[in-house]
C-alpha cells in the first residue's frame, strides 16, 4: 500500500515540476525564433501539449490511485469480516499444521493478496450450498478481489502511459533547449563575425591613413632636410606602440615596419627589411647626420645579411627605434657597439 501512494506521489511530483519548466521554457523561447527562418527541434506548441498529455496521464493516474487504494480497502474489511464471523472455511483450505484451531483460521490476515484469492476461486469453483467458495471467502469478497484486480491493472496501465508521457516531455523540453542554445551560439558567432569585420575594415582604414604618403607635388617641394624632419616627427609619434614582429603598423611595428612606414610619409618606398633598406639610400658619415637618416646595427660587417637593426635619427645622438619583441617604440641612444653605419633615403 504505502509503495503504490510512494510511487504515486514521486510521478506527481516529477510531472509538477516538469510542467514548471515547460511553462516556463515556452515562454522564454516564444521569440527565440524571430531572427532565423529555419527551426531545430520542436515547437512551443508541441512542447505544450507534451506538457499537457503528461499532466492529464499524472490527473489519470492519480484517480486511478485512488480507487485501487479504497478497493483494497474494502476487501480488507470483507476479509476481516469473513473471518471474524462469517462462514468457516472450508476444510480444504484450513492450516494443516497439528494443533491449528478454526480461531487461527478465521484472524484477520496480515495482508491480503486478490491474486491468491481470484486464482483459488477460478481452480476450485463455487459452492451453491454454502454460498462461499470452496476456497473460503463468499461472493463479495471474490467479486472485491476481481475488483481490485481491475483497478490494479487500470493503474498499472496508467502509470506505464504517465512514464511515457513524462519521458516524451523531457525529451520535448531537452530538445528545444538544446535548439535554444545552437540558436543563440549561431547569433554570437554572426554578431562575433561581423564585429570582426568591422574591425578589419575599420583597421585598414586606420593603416590606409597611416601610411599615406604626402602628394607628389608635396614631396617635389620639400628639401632634404625637411623630408627628414617629417619622418623623425612622424616617428615619434608612435612612441610607446608595442614591438611586433613583421608588423608595419599602425598598432605595432618592428624595427624596418617602423622606418618603412615613416618614410612612406613622404614618399619614399622601401622593402620590409634592412637588408635590403641598407641599400635603399646613400650612406652618410655619421658627422654629418640629419634628422630622419637610417641608423643600422649588425654583425660587425656591412654585407646586407648580417644587417640586424634599424633605426631613425632624431638628433643629439639619439634614434627612434622598435627594439625586440616584449618591448615598445622607444627612444634610445645611437651609439652602440653593434652600430655599422647610416643611409639617407632617396
């Protein structure tokens, strides 16, 4: 009895809470949907009337339940009553223990099973005269047993139909949440998409303006000096922009991204590489050094492969340079043991 309302009870409980976060899901979900045309998993509609068919088998279970609970009941009471002070029971079916008297045949049972009882009536028959069956129990209690017996097999079917109606639920909600979620990452990746995009496109702008050379009529009309003047001022601009190898800006440089973007400023096209920018220009003695000129640092010998460093001069024996990687564009003296020699860009 108590395992029967125990079951009873847990499938209630679970089809309540159920019915909690189905409501629930179909309302968060209910726009879900607006922003794509094709869906994945089920519909609000359909995840509703799960939620209903499991509801109504829990209502249906439970009924049924109840007339079991109160069938057994009775056929306890007839059973009680019988034995009490009803007919005695046949012979055959008395203890046959030595010493068994008809007063511990007739006490109540402790539990009684309308199996037993249905199965003694189908294999011994009525008994007209005595109006009991030979098994021992009269009418009523046989006709309660086959009662019982009805409702149990109505509650059994019930509880198999609520089980797989709870389960489609579930699998009904799980499915729809799931198809929320691949929803919402597919959103966050075109939203991610297109920001990237936009930053991309917003990044060679930026670069576009930032390596613009002047005019050619501009350049035309600047001397020398002038020109070095603009590409040390360009260059001390992105002071404290990070070092980042093979970069040309404009969020980070190396050191021949730097020099070569600082003399696109005005006009002047050079390979990203020393190498071949040790030899993109006159080389100058270093007493005779001009705001703008390249500073070169290698191996100790002049050959463009051992080239390793360049910077720009800005005057008083200082350069502007983007030294290695972990570090900034800074500022930094010129003078250094690895320093072979300078070019003026032409």
């Amino acid at each position: 009895m108590h395992s029967v309302r125990g079951r009873r009870c847990h499938v209630v409980a679970v089809v309540s809470g159920l019915a909690c976060c189905l409501v629930a899901g179909v309302e968060a979900g209910s726009g879900a949907t607006a922003w794509s045309q094709t869906r994945t998993g089920p519909t609000a509609e359909e995840v509703a009337e799960a939620r209903s068919a499991a509801v109504e088998r829990s209502k249906q279970l439970d009924d049924a339940t109840a007339r079991l609970d109160e069938a057994r009941r009775r056929l306890e009471e007839l059973v009680a009553l019988e034995r009490a002070g009803g007919p005695a029971p046949a012979p055959s079916a008395l203890p046959d223990a030595p010493g068994a008297s008809a007063a511990t045949a007739v006490g109540p049972d402790p539990e009684v099973d309308e199996d037993e009882i249905l199965a003694q009536a189908r294999n011994v028959g009525p008994d007209g005269e005595s109006g009991t069956t030979v098994s021992g129990f009269g009418p009523d209690v046989v006709g309660q047993a086959a009662e019982v017996r009805r409702f149990s097999l109505e509650r059994a079917r019930l509880r198999t139909e609520a089980e797989t109606a709870l389960t489609t639920a579930q699998r009904l909600v799980a499915e729809r949440e799931a198809a929320r979620k691949r929803r919402r990452a597919a959103k966050g990746r075109s939203r991610a998409r297109a920001a990237a995009q936009k930053a991309q496109k917003a990044q060679q702008v930026q670069t576009t303006q930032a390596v613009q050379p002047v005019q050619t009529t501009q350049v035309a009309a600047l001397t020398e000096q002038t020109r070095g003047n603009v590409v040390a001022d360009w260059a001390l601009t992105q002071i404290d922009k990070p070092y980042v190898w093979a970069s040309a800006g404009p969020s980070g440089y190396d050191c021949s991204g730097l020099t070569m973007q600082a003399w696109a400023r005005v006009g002047v096209k050079m390979d990203h590489w020393t190498g071949t920018q040790w030899t993109a220009g006159r080389h100058v003695p270093y007493d005779r050094l001009q705001r703008g000129d390249l500073l070169f640092f290698g191996r100790g010998t002049r050959r463009p492969a051992d080239i390793r460093h360049v910077g720009i001069y800005i005057g008083n024996g200082m350069m502007v340079h983007a030294p290695q990687t972990g570090d900034v564009v800074r500022v930094a003296p010129m003078w250094r043991k690895d320093l072979i020699g300078a070019t003026r860009p032409a």
